[in-house]
C-alpha cells in the first residue's frame, strides 16, 4: 500500500512560513510568574558584560514549568533558557561544566516536551528568535526582521541570525509545492511536477542571494571573536576547557555528563528536506559513492552520517516530518522514467544546480568567516611572547576544540566537528542525482583535468591535494581540509 501524503498541519509546518511557526514567537511569556526568566533576557548583554550573570542565575528560583499552556510559551521558555545556559557555560574568563538547578531543572523539561536536546539548537536561536518589525508586511525579507534575544547585543549578531530566517521564510512555501510535485508524480503528471520543480528552482536561486547579504552586516572579525564562543556545544571541547561536555544539575546529584553539538544551519529541517525530496544521498564523510548509487531508481536509504545526526536536534514533529517524506519521494524516479521529457528534466537539473550553488556560497562564505580569521589568529600568536600567546589561547579557547591524540590540529564548527570536508562533500554529493548527462559533467567537481573544457559553478578551483583555492572579494586563499565551518549546510 502506497503511504499516505504528509499533511504539513499534523508536523507543525506552515505553507506559508514552513518551519517556522505559522504564529509570531512571544516576545514575554505572559504569566508574570516567569518575570526572573525575562528580567535575565532584559539585561542579558549587561549582565554577561559585567561578569554578574552567574550569580544571579545561581541565586534564582527554581521556576516550574506548569504555567506554560501553549506552544508558543514552551518555545519561549526553551529559547530564553537555552541562551542563559550557554551564556553560562561560556560567559566567564573560563567555561564551567556543571549548569545549576534554576536553569537545568526547567530547561530539561521544556527540552522534553519539545523533544529537543539541551543545548542552544537552530530552532531555539533562529526559528523561534525573531519577530516582525511590521505585522502586516512580509516576513521573508530582511528588512521587516528583528531578532528577539542575542549574546552581544550587537547587529552582526541579530543579522547573522535573520539571515537564517528570512530564508526559512523564503523558504517556506516550496514544501506544499512539492508535496504537490510528488502528488503528480503519483498520478504521472508530468506537466505539474515540472511546473513544481522550476518554481523550486526560482526560489532557490532567490535562497542564494539572500545568503550573500550576510556580507553587509555581520563582520568576520566580530562573528568569529565574539559572537561564535556563545554557540558552542559541549561536544569535542576537551582543549576550550570543557573535557567532559557538561551536566544539568536537576538537583538530584545523578544526572551524567552530556556533550551536544551547538547551533548549527545543518539542524535547519529545510534545507534536508530540498535533499530530500530531490534524491540527494549525503554519505559520512570520506565515504565514496557505490556503483549501486547511479541506479535508474531512487537513492539508496542513507547510512548513518552527520546530517542524520543532526535531525536529533529538530524540533519532534519536524524531525518525524521529513521521516515521512523519505518515505513517499519520488521525484528523481519519476524524472528518471520520463527523461524524454526535455522539459521535465531541465527543471530537475536546474534545481540540483541552484542548490549545489547554494552550498557553493556557503563554503566562500566559512572561508571568510572562519579560515582567514583563524589563521589570523594564529599568526598573530605567533608573532606573541609566549606568556602573551598562552594568555590569548585561553582568550579564545572557547571558540575552538583542537587536536587529538595523534597531535593534529582541527578547527572545529560550532556544531563540534572539523567540516569543510563535510562542506565539500555535501556540495559535491548534491550534483549526483543530475539526470542528463550534459547537466552530470557540469555539476562534476572532480580535479580540473577529469572534464577538459567543462565550465564549473562558483569561483573556486579544487587541485589533487585536496585544497579548494576561492578567489572572492578578499583575495584569493586556499582552504585546508582541516578546518570548520559557520554552519552546515
């Protein structure tokens, strides 16, 4: 028996916003009995600035959270929690590992009532971070966007947020688009799912610009020094202090140590669910693909790898959401049986190449962002004393988690793992369900030599060591295979 279509209502998905809540996010929690929670998020530049937000968050209440009644308060509640418990792992001179009970208690309750982790996830600092400067003006643009909550009261910050979610909002109304598409693919019509595909992709060609204008607002310098520490998880942080992630205590002396990945853009359901959707499989890094792989079906079911990992970090119904929709896709199988379709099949090849320039964008932009201002820091330690370089180390060591055993050096994302080689790959594997053979060799990026005389998306070049040289604005730099990202796409 064929399964049933998702209905976007039963997973909390709006056809208009899509993973953002159809309803603006509360700005307070209406009950005053959660005044202490919202003074916090009042004065929260203030009080991490002065050193003071860990004595008061010590010194709180144990609030319950039997007064929240809807949605929206639940994910209020997460939000300002997950912020505060950051905020006091990584608020002081050095991070510390254990989050009291005024926090832990009522943070792992909302944690499993929105069957979230307890970490600052995506959903907690994007989706449910924003509001409207103009009620009755768009969402998805950037200039009615304001976010709700930040670390460092800075724009770099707000911005390095709203671009997150204007393009969620963007975003938001392919997936009844293509829930459609798979409808008529179901009912072999080809016109409509061709209709489908090329709206999706015009819209993702609009994502792409939408990305680029993180440029205008938010410095490098700033992200990668002050606002990045804040994201960090508590997963690989053994060098920045934090050996074995951190405990919530709930008051009980039994809870264990955990270690979570941070904020990253790979817990944003909507860009798994373009892969999704259009047959895109993401193997673990450094895995190769199979010869089973180029079949005239589907993509084979992915193994267990990073992007499947952080589906643990979704909101539940969303995560369970895009379950199902692995479940009925079938676009690329039924592009695949009906390739005599010119038509049919540009528009899925032209929605592989927008999304794969997507990630093209992203990788120039963890060059800029993190790459050049690592190695930045870097040499200027260098140029340091060695009292001086070991006093900056310690400055910055919150933003980083380096080394292993073996004594190499990764710089890691705030997601907690070195990432460029998953950046390079995911772009990589996002070419490989392209149906016409013209469109296969395009999205190809192999080393130069494999397809002489093949144009490339991007401005970049990749040689046989494995360096991807990105000639952008700031120059031209070669990017290591060891170093992380901002975030994941």
């Amino acid at each position: 028996m064929i399964p049933p279509l998702p209905r976007l209502s039963d997973y909390d998905i709006s056809p208009e916003n899509g993973f953002l809540p159809s309803e603006i996010p509360l700005e307070v929690l209406p009950d005053a009995y959660y005044q202490p929670w919202e003074t916090i998020a009042r004065n929260f530049q203030s009080l991490i600035l002065s050193k003071r937000l860990r004595r008061i968050v010590e010194a709180l209440p144990i609030l319950s959270t039997d007064l929240l009644i809807t949605e929206a308060e639940w994910r209020r509640a997460y939000s300002i929690l997950g912020f505060i418990a950051h905020a006091y792992i990584w608020g002081g001179d050095r991070p510390v590992d254990i989050v009291p009970p005024p926090i832990s208690i009522p943070f792992l309750e909302t944690c499993r009532h929105l069957q979230l982790p307890p970490v600052a996830t995506y959903a907690g600092v994007c989706l449910w971070n924003w509001r409207p400067m103009f009620n009755d003006e768009p969402v998805d643009t950037l200039d009615n966007l304001s976010t709700l909550m930040t670390f460092t009261g800075s724009l770099d910050e707000s911005w390095f947020y709203l671009i997150s979610v204007a393009i969620e909002a963007r975003a938001g109304p392919i997936i009844p688009i293509m829930i459609e598409a798979i409808a008529a693919a179901r009912r072999n019509d080809a016109n409509t799912v061709t209709h489908c595909l090329r709206s999706f992709a015009e819209r993702l060609d609009e994502l792409g610009g939408l990305l680029e204008r993180m440029y205008e607002s938010c410095d490098p310098h700033v992200f990668y020094h002050r606002i990045r520490p804040f994201l960090a998880g508590s997963k690989n942080m053994a060098e920045a202090g934090l050996p074995n992630g951190v405990t919530f205590d709930d008051g009980t002396g039994t809870q264990p140590y955990v270690q979570f990945s941070g904020g990253s853009n790979a817990q944003s359901s909507i860009i798994q669910f373009f892969d999704i959707v259009l047959g895109v499989e993401h193997r673990p890094t450094g895995a190769k693909r199979t010869d089973g792989s180029d079949s005239e079906g589907g993509m084979p079911a992915p193994s267990h790898n990073f992007i499947l990992e952080m589906r643990k970090y979704m909101p539940g119904p969303h995560k369970r959401f895009l379950e199902h929709v692995e479940s009925v896709s079938n676009i690329r199988e039924f592009v695949v049986k009906n390739r005599s379709n010119r038509a049919l099949v540009t528009a899925f090849d032209a929605c592989l190449a927008m999304l794969r320039a997507f990630r093209d964008k992203h990788i120039q932009m963890v060059s800029r962002y993190i790459i050049v201002k690592s190695r930045e820091s870097r040499s200027h330690s260098r140029s340091l004393s060695p009292k001086q370089a070991s006093a900056q180390r310690v400055n910055i060591a919150n933003t980083l988690s380096r080394g292993d055993s073996n004594g190499n050096k990764k710089l890691r994302g705030t997601g907690g793992t070195a990432l460029i080689p998953f950046l390079k790959q995911a772009r990589d594997e996002t070419g490989e369900p392209a149906i016409d053979a013209w469109a296969r060799r395009l999205l190809n990026n192999g080393p130069a030599a494999t397809w002489v005389g093949v144009a490339r998306l991007g401005k970049m070049s990749e040689h046989t060591d494995g360096e991807v040289e990105i000639v952008g604005l700031a120059g031209t730099w070669s990017v290591d295979d060891s170093e992380g990202g901002i975030c994941h796409w």
